[in-house]
C-alpha cells in the first residue's frame, strides 16, 4: 500500500488528523534545506511536501516565491531534490510528495522522473499548473510507478466538476482555503465547514485544506473539518526565523488535538 | 489545415490548459461565453461598429515607394496598424475582450503589458466602457516605456510595478495570474497576445483577424492578385497570428514570423523561443519556450520590450513544425536600421516591434524581384521607443 494511504488509515484509526508541511528544497542551500527538513520532521510532521523551486511561480505569494529565487540562486535542480528525497527515505517512513510546476518536471522527462522519483522513495506528486484535463500524459507513468497523483480542488470548482476530477483521485485531496496565491493571511474567512461537507459528498477520500494557513489556531480551526491541513509559507519564513521545530510542534499539537 | 485548436484548445501538442485548479472554472467559464458571444450576430456588429468609429478601421494599405526603391526589389506595402486610435494593433484585441467582459458582467478589466501599447490599449477600453483597470508591468519595462506609464494613468488605470525576475513582460504576466487567481469574481483578465491558457490563443487571434481581413482584400483591390510573402514580428504573436489568419489556406503567400535575435542568437541574448527554444509549459500553455536543463524558464533580450518574452504563442509553435509560416529572426541594430530607413525615407516612425519585420522585407526584397509584393504588418508606431532609441544610440555611437 502508499504510505499517504497507510498514513491516512492508521491515523483514522487513532482519530488523529495529520499535518502536512511543505518546505522549498534548496532554500536557501541544499545542505541547510535538508538540516530543515529533518528538522520539520523530528518536531511532527505526518506528511512531508518537497517544494521544486521554479522560475515562474504563478500560483505561490511573496515567501514562497522568494523561497524559490533562492534555491534557484544556489543552483538546486530536480536531479538532486530526488537525491535528498532518497537520503530521507533512508530513516524516515513519512509519504514525501513532490510539488511542482508543470515545466520542471516535463523537461525532466514524464517517465524517467516516475522512475527515479518511486526509486527515491516519494509517494505522489502534486502539480500546480496541471490541471486533471492536462494529467493524463504524467498519470499513466505514475500509476505504473505507484506513485499517487493528489487532485487539487478550490473554492472555485462546483461540486459537478469535483466529482469528475475526483473519480480518478487517490491519496487525498488538497482543498485549497481561499482564492488566491500561496501564503499567510492574517483572517481567512473560513467557510471551510460549509465546502468541506460539500466536497465530502464528491469523494470518500481523505480531505486536506492548505493555503493561508499560519499558526496553531488557524490550524485548529481548519483541522476540525478536514482530515488534514497544510502549511507552506508560514514553515517557509519560520525556517528563515530559525524557528523552524518551534512552529512545527504548535502545528502539530494543534491539528492532533482537533 | 486546421487552424482551429481541439476542444481542450490543443494546436496539435501545443496550447492547452496548464492554470491552477481555482482558474479552470473562470477559463470554461470565459470560453463558454466567448463562443456564445462570436454566434451572436449583435456582438459582432458593435465590435466591428467601435473597430471603425472608435478605433479607424480599416487601417490603411501604404505601398512604400521610396522604401521600395532602397531595398531594391519586391513592392513593399505596409499595413498601418500604426495609424489605429492608441497607436498599435493591440486594441483591436482590447476592444473585443472588453465586450466580452461586459457581456460577462465582470466590472474591472486587468492587463499585463511589456511595451506598454497592450496597458494603454486596455486602460483605453475600460475608460470607454466605464470599467475599472489594473495593469502590471515590469519596472524595466516601466523605465524605457515611460509615456505609456503615463498614458496609462491619465486614462485612470492603476499601473502595478512589478520587481520580480526580469522585470519585463515575463514576470508582469506571472504576477497578473497571481493577482487574477484572487480576484476571479469580478475581474476579466485581458491577454493582449496569442498566449495564455485555452481559449485566450485562439480568441485573441479571431479578435486580431481583422488585420489579415483588411489586408488581403486590400492588396486584391491594389494589385489583383495576392502578394507573395506577409512578413510580421512575433514576441507572443498576436499582430502576425491576426495577419497570417487571413492567408492560411493561399498556400503560395509565403508567411514569415520574426522574432527578436537581440545581440545575436550565439550570444544567447534573444528573444527567439521557436528560433532557439524548447518546448515548455510557462503561463497556461505548452508551447516553444526559453528554459535550462532544468525547465527554468530564461530570460530573453530584446531592445524591443513588445518582443522581450521567452514563449510565443501556441498556435506559432505548431505553424512552426508544419511549415506553414517560416520564422526567422532580426538582431537588435538590424531592427534600428530599419527604424531609421522607415523614419527618413517614408516619414513613418515605427515601433522598435514592428522594425524587425521592416528587416526582414530588407532582407528579402531584392531576392523576390521587383515583380513580387510583400505585405508587412506596421503593427505599431515608435512614438514610445523614442527615449529608449536614443538611450541605445548613444550608448553604442562609440562601437
């Protein structure tokens, strides 16, 4: 079975829901990245989301770009994020997921970066720019590779569309909080209860709510309707802050006890 | 051949859909409504009634005489999209998508724009239709295209710098998607070339036809025969996919895309992605596309900020590989040449853009004979480059 699926099972069973972190591999180093990463997954993370920096960043706010520029600066490609995904899986038994843009991986090769990513020990890919009627070209691949291809859903999809998207979904899905980029927002006005019993009626698969979210309360908040939350920029600048372990354990505190 | 894209707005493997999930509705949505709008015999009418009211249709065919005499062969006529109300061809466009924004009953138009000719031209269409409107452009692209900053603002538009990346047209079209990913209620997001997510490539062309319309009728009126070669500038491509469209099926008009080669394309400072690029997936559509090894996406050079874009339309891409339209590409002191033989011998300042199809026509006149005829789209005047030509002048006088 794919650890994101086993992940989710046994954490039902316990009645935990889990925290998703996404951290931008290379930033602003490929060594201080990883010292970050490990770091993020001592404090609780249940599942981790390796962010491949890209020049464009179209749906990402201002920390994650800048996260991006820097990996960039120093020269980080797929090639050695796939190298950092295999020495992780090395002492850890955490789903990592790739997240992407589309270009990186396509100019990388649909089928070798299938290969090598099962190979590094990653369980999914998640990719911005590609929406389901463009994925069919990576999800053959993947499906052979065993790697899990995680549907992202907005505010903005009806509930026709959610349920065409997520017939061929599996893992879980991203429910994304807010129409907008990437990034933390002071107040998010959550209607998160009323989309997430919508989005439930689509699909059986487990439901993770990500973007806006910044700290315990906010994560609370979210985790008490979907099975999982996700948080980007707000593990981003606390990487930078050397807080790092500190906001991962609040996260983490917050979302098991909801 | 098909010229129409598949019905996920596919050009063969190019175009598509590559938008994060939160547009896809607003794309089908937009689609949707520009299908039902294009049927509509009334939406057309007003669209072609403000074309010749508001905008000048149709905008003349000129036969350069004395340019003709100096490049020594082929009869050259220019079509003066220059002469347009703003300036450029871009508003045939705005017009058409700002229609279909009200149609839509979205209240705020947003733009992202290199040269600037695309920011006035929506500014334009919003001021005309009491819309509000926001563009984004490239700080760099603020600095050499000053008075179209102005312009912008005089009409009432909000111009949004934007510092990220090159600061050019590139990163002013991320930060616009950005900026639409929020606000996708209300605000309609007018592309202003042949580039995008389905079906901006494919509406933005059929908004821009109009040229290739004019033109062709034009030149059979002129000469009784269609012409041997249309020549235009591509950066997205909106201004050639618009001429070229009229010519698609006379497959003996050769049809000749010029992209930006910048300092030359072995320097690797251009701006030719179907000349020098990969195929890629940047801004919603796959397509011919500047990148590294690794899939970042590069950044282009051209002293022309209409053409300083590392993709090109989608539709480019596949006319391309079926050699239906043959591209080439015109450095940066090639393109102020012709700038300069247009400006003495014709009295017609042409926007630096438009100057690498008056280079190519250069370079190809005397071959073609003086028997032949070359249409070559003006796509728009040089009054905004003016500053920045002589900034380049100066700078390489001692070279």
């Amino acid at each position: 079975m794919n650890r994101i699926t086993h992940t989710f099972q046994t954490l039902r069973m316990q009645g935990r829901k889990a925290l998703i972190g996404y951290l931008t591999v290379g930033d602003p180093n490929l060594k201080t990245s990883e010292r970050n990463i490990r770091l993020a997954l001592a404090s609780g993370l249940d599942i981790l989301e390796l962010g491949v920096p890209f020049s464009d960043p179209t749906a990402d706010g201002p920390s994650i770009q800048a996260a991006g520029q820097r990996a960039l600066a120093s020269g980080v490609n797929l090639k050695q994020i796939l190298a950092m995904a295999a020495r992780l899986r090395r002492t850890s038994k955490v789903p990592m997921i790739l997240f992407s843009y589309a270009n990186p991986l396509f100019r990388y090769g649909y089928d070798a970066l299938c290969r090598d990513a099962a190979r590094a020990g990653l369980d999914g890919f998640l990719v911005v720019d590609l929406p389901f009627e463009e994925s069919a070209e990576l999800r053959v691949p993947m499906k052979r590779h065993g790697l899990l291809f995680i549907q992202l859903i907005a505010p903005t999809t009806s509930p026709e569309r959610a349920r065409r998207l997520l017939a061929e979904a599996d893992g879980f899905v991203y429910y994304i909080l807010v129409k907008g980029v990437t990034g933390t927002r002071k107040r998010i006005v959550f209607d998160t209860k009323k989309n997430i019993d919508r989005l439930r009626t689509c699909t059986a698969l487990p439901i993770a709510a990500g973007f806006g979210i910044s700290d315990g309360e906010q994560a609370r908040a979210a985790a008490r309707h979907a099975d999982a939350v996700v948080v980007g920029s707000a593990l981003v600048e606390a990487a930078r802050a050397g807080r790092l372990a500190k906001l991962v354990r609040e996260l983490a505190t917050a979302v098991h006890k909801a | 051949m098909k010229h129409e894209p598949d019905a996920r707005g596919h050009f063969g493997p190019y175009g598509g859909r590559y938008v994060a999930e939160t547009l896809m509705p607003a794309l089908i949505e937009l689609e949707q409504a520009y299908r039902k709008a294009m049927k509509d015999p009334a939406f057309n009418k007003l669209f072609h009634a403000i074309l010749r009211d508001y905008v000048g249709r149709p905008s003349p065919l000129y036969l350069a005489e004395r340019l003709t005499k100096a490049y020594g062969g082929a009869r050259l006529y220019l079509k003066r999209e220059d002469l347009n109300h703003t300036g450029a061809h871009k508003i045939n466009n705005t017009i058409g998508q700002a229609l279909l924004a009200r149609r839509m009953g979205k209240t705020r138009l947003m733009a992202e724009t290199g040269a600037g000719q695309h920011g006035v031209a929506t500014a334009t269409a919003a001021a005309l239709f009491g819309m509000e409107c926001e563009v984004f452009m490239g700080t760099e692209d603020i600095r050499r295209q000053a008075p179209n900053v102005q312009r912008m603002q005089f009409l009432g538009a909000t111009v949004h710098p934007v510092h990220s990346g090159t600061a050019t047209l590139k990163d002013a079209m991320s930060e616009a998607m950005r900026a639409w990913v929020a606000r996708v209620d209300d605000t309609f997001y007018v592309i202003g070339s042949v580039a995008g997510p389905h079906p901006y490539p494919s509406m933005v062309r059929a908004f821009q036809s109009v040229i290739g319309t004019e033109a062709r009728a034009q030149i059979l009126e002129k000469t009784g025969c269609l012409p041997n070669m249309v020549i235009a500038c591509v950066g997205g491509g909106s201004n050639a996919a618009g001429i070229f469209s009229a010519f698609l099926d006379d497959t003996k008009v050769r049809l000749v895309g010029v992209e930006a080669a910048g300092f030359g394309i072995r320097t690797g400072k251009h701006a030719a992605s179907i000349g020098a690029g990969r195929i890629g997936i940047l801004h919603g559509a796959k397509s011919y596309l500047l990148q590294d090894d690794d899939g970042q996406v590069q950044n282009a050079h051209s002293v022309s900020a209409g053409l300083d874009y590392p993709g090109v339309g989608p539709q480019h891409a596949h006319w391309a590989d079926s050699a239906r339209v043959k591209y080439c590409s015109i450095t940066d002191t090639e393109a102020l040449r012709a700038f300069d033989d247009l400006t003495r011998l014709e009295g017609i300042l042409p926007a630096l853009e438009s100057s690498h199809a008056l280079a190519e026509a250069k370079k190809r006149a005397r071959k073609l004979g003086a028997r032949a005829t070359i249409v070559i789209n003006l796509s728009g005047r040089g009054d905004k480059d003016l500053d920045n030509i002589m900034a380049y002048k100066q700078k390489h006088r001692k070279q």
